[in-house]
C-alpha cells in the first residue's frame, strides 16, 4: 500500500467518478483505476461500487475512508511540524502534483540550479491539487 493510493482512494470517495478523480489528481483514469484495484487487492474487500458511471463507496470503503481520512491528517500535520523547525531562509518549498515532479519540476529545477552557478535548498512535497492548494494557503509550500 503507498501513499498516493490512499491519497488516490480519499478524492476518489469524495468525487465518486473516476474520470474526475483523475482529471483532479492529474494522473490518466487508467492509472487511477490500477492504483485503486491494487489497493482492493491488497486489502481483500471492494472499495467501491458501481453505479451507472459513478462510483460509490461499500460499507468496508466507508469505514476505511475514516482510517485513511485520520491517517493522512496525521501525516500531513507531522509534515508541517517537522517543516517549521526548518528555517527556510535559503531555500524554497514547493508541492507539486507527482506526475509533473520528474517531467516539469526536477527539470526546471536543475536549470535553476544552473543558471544560479550553486547548489540551493529546495523541498519539493507531491500532493493531489486540492490538498496543495490547501498547503499553500496554510503556508506549507512557497509555491505550488
């Protein structure tokens, strides 16, 4: 079980359509599936049900949403505790969307990098886009 399909199982209950959910995470509906049936698999039970071209959680998705709901709140909480002790001062925090972290950002980043003649601090978090945009509004990331 990893990260991004918990975060992948969280928007998916929410949005209940797997084509939004993928469109929102910035991932192909293909992916999302396949995150989400290795995810069924592993825990032995159905997440979700069918119906008509939405999805709906089964009574074992309800309740694992609430474990995953506290867990990731628990991890994103850590995060931000274990960032402030950091000073930021020389450096940048920035939350991306995983797909675009080793096609755009890293990259990017490396030009930076050049163009700049140094190394420098950067620290890049991955996110489905609304929990960024949520971090950014918080003062998590100094971009996103």
């Amino acid at each position: 079980m990893t990260l991004n399909q918990l975060r992948y199982f969280q928007v998916l209950a929410r949005m209940e359509h797997f084509h939004h959910a993928a469109a929102s995470l910035y991932i192909s509906q293909p992916a999302l599936s396949r995150a989400i049936s290795q995810l069924e698999q592993e825990l032995g039970v159905s997440l979700f049900e069918k119906r008509g071209r939405n999805v709906a959680l089964t009574p074992e998705g309800r309740i694992f949403l609430e474990y995953t709901d506290r867990a990731l709140e628990q991890l994103d909480q850590g995060i931000a505790q274990i960032s402030s002790f950091a000073s930021m001062s020389d450096g940048v925090s920035i939350g991306c969307v995983l797909p675009a972290v080793s096609t755009y950002l890293a990259p990017l980043l490396e030009r930076y990098r050049q163009k700049l003649g140094r190394p420098f601090r950067c620290r890049t978090w991955t996110g489905a886009s609304q929990e960024l945009l949520e971090g950014m509004l918080n003062g998590r990331y100094d971009m996103i």
